[in-house]
C-alpha cells in the first residue's frame, strides 16, 4: 500500500490509501500508552477520516509489533487522571486529569464506518478497550490482550465492562477483570475478542485485504448496519444516531425533496404522487 502521510501530529501518524484511513498511535517507547495529548489526536484524525468521503474503512493500529496499546500513561496519571507534560499540548495542558479516552470510545461507535483494530503486542487496560470499542479485531499471533485495572488502580465500568460482557459473554469477562490475566491471539479469538489470528507478518495485509472487501460494499447498508449493531446497547443516544441516518435517507429522497422544493417556490407540495406504503 502507497500511504501517503498527512496533518501534524507527534504522538500518532495518520495516512490513507485506497479508501483506507490509517491511524497510528506511536508512543513504541511506552507501548503506545496514551496521554490526554494522544487522544485529543486521535479524535481529531477520526474526525478527518469520518468528513473525508473518499475512505470508506478505518483502521486503528500502534506503532511497531511490540503493542497496539498498553492504555493509560501511568507515568503521567496525576489524582485526578492523566495530566499532560508541561507543554505537551497549548490548549489541553492546564494541569487538569483527564479520561478523555472515553470521548473516543464513543467517537469510534459513532462514526459510521467500520474501524478495524489492527492488534500486534499488547492490547492491554484502556487499549483492549479500545480494540473492544472498534467493529472488528485481527490480531498477529503475537497479541496478548487484557485488563489490568484492578491492579493498578482503576476501572472501566462504560464500555469497557459492559461492551466486555457483550463481546465475550458475562463469565469471561468477569474473569478478565477480576484476575488481570493475559490472553494469547488464540484464546482471545475463542472467546469472540478477535475477527481472526494471522502471523505477525501477515497483519497488514490481511487487515488491508479485510478492509477492501468491505469497500466493495454498500457504504450506506454499512452505516444502517453498524448504527443498528449500536442502537440498543447505546441507549437514546444510539436511537438518536439511528434517527438521523434514517432524516438522512428521507432527505435523499424524491418525496422529501418535494417538501423542499415546493416552500422554495412558494406553492403547496405534491405530496399525493407518492405512495402511502403498506
Ligand atoms: O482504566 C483506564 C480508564 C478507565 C476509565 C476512564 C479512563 C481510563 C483511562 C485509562 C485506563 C487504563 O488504561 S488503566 C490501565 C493502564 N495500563 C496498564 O496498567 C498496563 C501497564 N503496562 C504493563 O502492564 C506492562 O508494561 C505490559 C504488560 C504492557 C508489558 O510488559 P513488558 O513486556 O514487561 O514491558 P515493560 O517493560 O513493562 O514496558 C516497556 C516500557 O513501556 C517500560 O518503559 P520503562 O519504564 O522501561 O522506561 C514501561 O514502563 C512502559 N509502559 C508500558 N505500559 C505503560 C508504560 N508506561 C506508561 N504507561 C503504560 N501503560
């Protein structure tokens, strides 16, 4: 794949070919722990994928094959949440804790086009959760998932739970957080966490080959589709999402058009060349 690189990040790269959006959480040092900085990148990267009509698939992946994602920066967690470095950021170092990982967790359900995880290494605390968060997981052999939580002293009682329990079923996900195990690519594909396991080698290409085969899809069935999946587990909210897609495919018909229409030209709408649908 050609990717081509774009917009000014220093904590994650992002880069699209083909219809495919590619972002990158690059802090290997830390494997690919997040900072507030971190995800008010992200966020943004989600939004430049999800306003671009030329990609139709995302996928979000951590840099080298040591981690997708080991969570929270415990190195910059203060009282409050994780606090960026001096500096770190213009707008969002104010000193204050954040848990600002929880805006993307709902950014990533909402955006209507699939996100696939791309999981080599680690996919540890609030970076499962994040996996778990996307639509789809493939995971190189060398993936080892969990939640450690309780161990270090804290919890996701949001998706990270209850999308959990969806995922795996209540009893594994009971275990994953109450014993802060790891789990290899194979046992976490047993228990539903992943789409599939690939050798490490094989990670991009099958993620690429996963990701084309979905664009050759309806975007539009996709979105109902996806939006559906998220409809009832997401409450109002997710009803309201649905609500909108379906003004949307009102909006793009003749009928709806007709209403539109018809006040522009200060007369009283045809509504009656259409029919009232059994
Ligand atoms: O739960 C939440 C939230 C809940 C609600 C709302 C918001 C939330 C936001 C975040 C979170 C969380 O994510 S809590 C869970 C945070 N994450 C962890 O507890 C994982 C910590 N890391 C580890 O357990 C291990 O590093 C590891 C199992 C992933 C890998 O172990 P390994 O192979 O022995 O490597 P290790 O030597 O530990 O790590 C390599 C380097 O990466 C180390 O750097 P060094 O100290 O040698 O310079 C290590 O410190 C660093 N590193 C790894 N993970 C983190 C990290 N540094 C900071 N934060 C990390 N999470």
């Amino acid at each position: 794949m050609d990717w081509q690189r774009s917009g000014e990040y220093t904590d994650i790269i992002y880069e699209t070919a083909q219809g495919i959006a590619k972002i990158t959480i690059n802090r290997p040092e830390r494997h690919n722990a997040f900072r507030p900085r971190t995800l008010f990148e992200l966020e943004q990267a989600f939004h430049v994928a999800r306003d671009d009509s030329a990609v139709g698939v995302i996928i979000l992946t951590g840099a080298g094959e040591a981690a997708f994602c080991s969570g929270g920066d415990q190195k910059i967690r203060g009282d409050d949440g994780y606090v960026d470095e001096t500096g770190a950021d213009p707008v969002a170092d104010q000193g204050i804790g954040r848990l600002n990982v929880l805006d993307l967790q709902v950014q990533i359900r909402r955006i209507p086009k699939p996100v696939i995880a791309m999981v080599a290494g680690y996919s540890i605390g609030g970076g499962n959760v994040l996996q778990v968060c996307c639509d789809l997981t493939i995971a190189a052999d060398n993936a080892r998932f969990g939640q450690t939580g309780p161990k270090v002293g804290s919890f996701d009682a949001g998706y990270g739970s209850w999308l959990l329990a969806q995922t795996v079923g209540l009893k594994k996900a009971r275990e994953i957080w109450y014993l802060c195990r790891q789990y290899t690519a194979e046992e976490a594909e047993r228990m539903g966490m992943v789409n599939a396991v690939v050798p490490l080698a094989e990670l991009e290409s099958t993620t690429v080959a996963w990701a084309q085969e979905m664009l050759e899809k309806s975007p539009l069935a996709l979105r109902m589709v996806k939006g559906a999946m998220n409809t009832v587990t997401d409450g109002a909210a997710g009803m309201q999402q649905f609500a909108g897609d379906a003004t949307m495919l009102y909006y793009m018909s003749e009928e709806a058009q007709e209403g539109r229409e018809a006040f522009k030209q200060k007369r009283a709408p045809e509504f009656d060349k259409f029919p009232r649908r059994p």
